[in-house]
C-alpha cells in the first residue's frame, strides 16, 4: 500500500479568529457530525462524492447577543433595554474534489450566507467564505499542497460589545511540501501568508498581515504514525500604528515570532487517534519588550472512540494567539475542551462541547503605555448541545443550545448568555 505524504495545513484563518464562538453564529449545530461521516464505526462510511451542494435555513434567540454586562447600562449602549436579538441565516454552499491528471487533484468549497436581525437591523450582512486547495503528487516520494482561501464575516460582538456593523476580511495563501528521504524519513516545509482587515475605519489599526515559514523532519512508522521535530518563523506587520491610552499614543505592533517545537501523530488504535505538539515560543515586538512574550507553548488533539457508537474529542492547549477582533496585540491561551457525541441510530445524532479558557492580554500596548495599567485577564466557560435528525436522505434538522461565561478583571467585560438555534439543512 502506497503511503500518503501529504500535509495537513494549518488554517491560519482558524487562527487569527476568536476562539470563543462568535456570538451571532450557529456552532452548536453546523459542528454536528453525520453519522455516516466516518466517526461513528457503527455506520457505514458514505462515499464522498465529486460535487456536493447544501442550502440552509437558520434561527437563533439569544438573550444577550452583545454580551454585556449584567451591571452595564444597557438602554446607553444599545438604545433599548433588552439586551435579547433574533437572527435569522439563509444560506448556499458547495465543496467537491476532482482529479485533474495523473495525480493532481484539486478541493475547492464556497458559501455565502445572509444574517438579518430582527431589532437590530443595521447588522444586516453577508458573509462568505472560499477555498481552492491543489494535491500535487510529483513523484511517489514528493507531495504537498498549494492553495488559498478568503471569507467575510461580522466582528465578534463578545469584543466589541456594542452595535457595530464592522466586516472582516481574511485572505490565506499557503504552500506546503514534503519529501520522503527513505522508508520512514519525511522532510517537510511550508510557506503561508494571512492578513485580515476591517470595514469599520476606526478599527483599521488591528488591521494584520502574517507571513510564516516552517521547516520540519519526522520518523515515520509503517503504520503512519510520525514523531519529529518542526521549526516556525513568522513575521507579523500592522501597517498602521495604534492609538493608545488617554493621550493617543501611537504604537507600532509589528512583531516577529519564533517556534521550535516536537511534533507527535499518533493511532495506537482504530479508536485512538492523538496529534500534538510541544515546545517553546518567543514573540518579540518592534517597540515595548514589556510586551514580549517566550514561554512553553503546546496543542493536543485527542480522538477517543471507545463504542461503536459513542466518541470523545479532547483537546489541551497553551498558545498566542492574535485576536483581530479587538486589536492586533495578542493574547496568551490557555484552555481545555471536551466534545462527546452519539449517534444512537443512523438518523440520530447528539453532541456537546465543554470548554474553559484563560485569556492573559499580555500583548496589550495599554501595559507599556499607561503607567499604573493592569493586564486583562479573563475566563470563558461555555457549553454547546446539539442534536440532529435527519428524516430524509441528505435532509437534517438541527437543534442547539449554547451557553456561556466570562469572568474578567475588568469591569463590565464579564457577562452570561443562553442561545437557541434550529437549523434545516438540504444537500443534493
């Protein structure tokens, strides 16, 4: 059996966004496995087929879609005193994958969606998102990936915490290859740059561009199991500096940031699967070293499927992370998450998502520029259930709660909220 080579590429996207879910999305039931999707070992697996198209109609109630604070003055911030919103989503997409020839396939997806709010319509927007990804085979020893993506989506409101209608823009390109030097010796690179931007011209100082390169070498077993050790450089540039403190100071947020870490990929079984990385991270900006960051950094990814019917994901984690969202500093994760799901039939299908993560704003320019400033620290719990029948063939109704807090050290940044959604979903 011919080994595969190719690479996962990490989504630089995944990364410049919160990680909390965005509180006018629909998590709860668009992350819903099928049960014939390949993670239930119960169920056949259903073919992939070359060209798959879906439409979608949701609704959410949330009872405090701004997440303000209980002690906030909501009537000054929003206008009204319920702090409560209905949207609804209409959507389109498709994502297939052809073979072009010999063994160049190409992976492509789009959608686009529209988000109206009932009270608050100046939100009204699209949002959309596109990925084309080139498999390029050369040799049985030499493969990789060439691709770029992009979508549109409204800022996180948990940040911004008040009526903006602010877009952002986010662009990826990436380029990855790797070369098996022998049976089990596979060395690796890559090449990717991400930039996001605002609509909302007072926010065009978070505005963000990223360029990064990674280098690695692994041993890998017979059985695709790989142990290695990978290198990352990326050099951040915020083409506009940032006012900051009471008089406006202008700060430059370019940084540069250096990785050198073990990579580990490991299937101890067919129910066990593991991905995981450890190592150590320096961040340095441009002006204020207060603002540097080095520090042990990690990620692991656990699947656990110890019943035919019944799996867990597990995930621990330590990393920067820029959140353009709020600025184009970063903030210092820290965080666990644990995902079960069930299908008890081929037509059933339940989930849920635990997660608790510490933000330390350490990147915060306040702290270098404001004497007597305190970092920000926060914490957010959440809980996300859902559930999904599927009456007909290709035909899902969906189901969702999400719930979630957050503890901060600054005042009226801490807030609680309770969403339902329903979603229908086709696809032909």
């Amino acid at each position: 059996m011919k080994k595969s080579i190719f690479l996962s590429v990490p989504l630089a996207l995944a990364a410049l966004a919160p990680l909390a879910a965005l509180a006018q999305h629909f998590e709860a039931v668009d992350t819903i496995p099928l049960a014939t999707g390949g993670r239930f070992p119960a169920y056949g697996l259903e073919p992939p087929r070359p060209l798959e198209v879906y439409i979608r109609g949701s609704v959410i109630r949330d009872n405090n879609l701004f997440r303000l604070s209980s002690a906030a003055n909501t009537s000054a911030v929003l206008g009204t005193d319920s702090k409560a919103e209905t949207v609804t989503r209409a959507g389109v997409g498709l994502r297939g994958e052809n073979l072009i020839i010999g063994r160049q396939r190409f992976r492509y997806e789009a959608s686009l969606d529209n988000y109206q709010y009932q009270r608050f319509t100046v939100l009204n927007h699209n949002e959309y998102g596109v990925r084309g990804e080139w498999l390029w085979e050369l040799t049985n020893d030499l493969a990789g990936t060439a691709g770029y993506e992009q979508r549109q989506r409204l800022v996180d409101l948990a940040q911004r915490q008040s009526v903006t209608r602010d877009l952002i823009l986010e662009q990826h390109a990436f380029l990855t290859g790797a070369f098996m030097l022998g049976p089990t010796v596979r060395l690796r690179g890559g090449l990717d740059g991400a930039k996001a931007s605002h609509s909302d011209v007072a926010a065009n100082a978070a505005t963000v561009r990223t360029t990064t390169a990674t280098a690695g070498i692994d041993y890998v077993t017979p059985l695709g199991n790989a142990i290695g050790i990978e290198a990352r450089r990326t050099q951040g540039n915020a083409p506009l500096q940032e006012p900051v403190g009471p008089t406006a100071i202008l700060v430059d947020n370019d940084f540069t940031e250096k990785e050198i870490a073990g990579v580990l990929t490991w299937t101890a079984s067919p129910q066990l699967h593991a991905v995981g990385r450890l190592g150590r991270t320096q961040r340095n900006h441009v002006q204020f070293p207060q603002r540097d960051f080095s520090g042990n950094t990690g990620r692991l990814n656990v699947d656990w499927v110890p019943f035919n019917k019944t799996g867990f994901e597990f995930a621990a984690y330590k990393e920067p992370r820029t959140v353009i969202d709020i600025a184009a500093s970063y903030v210092l994760v820290t965080g666990v998450s644990v995902g079960p799901r069930w299908a008890p039939t081929e037509k059933l299908v339940f989930t849920a998502f635990l997660i608790s993560e510490r933000q330390d704003f350490k990147g915060d320019p306040t702290l270098a520029v404001v004497p007597g400033a305190i970092e920000r620290q926060e914490t957010i719990r959440g809980l996300r259930l859902g559930a999904s029948w599927e009456p007909l063939r290709m035909t899902q109704v969906q189901l969702g709660i999400d719930h979630g807090i957050r503890t901060s050290n600054v005042f009226l940044r801490d807030y609680n909220y309770t969403a339902l959604m329903l979603n229908l979903r086709l696809t032909f």
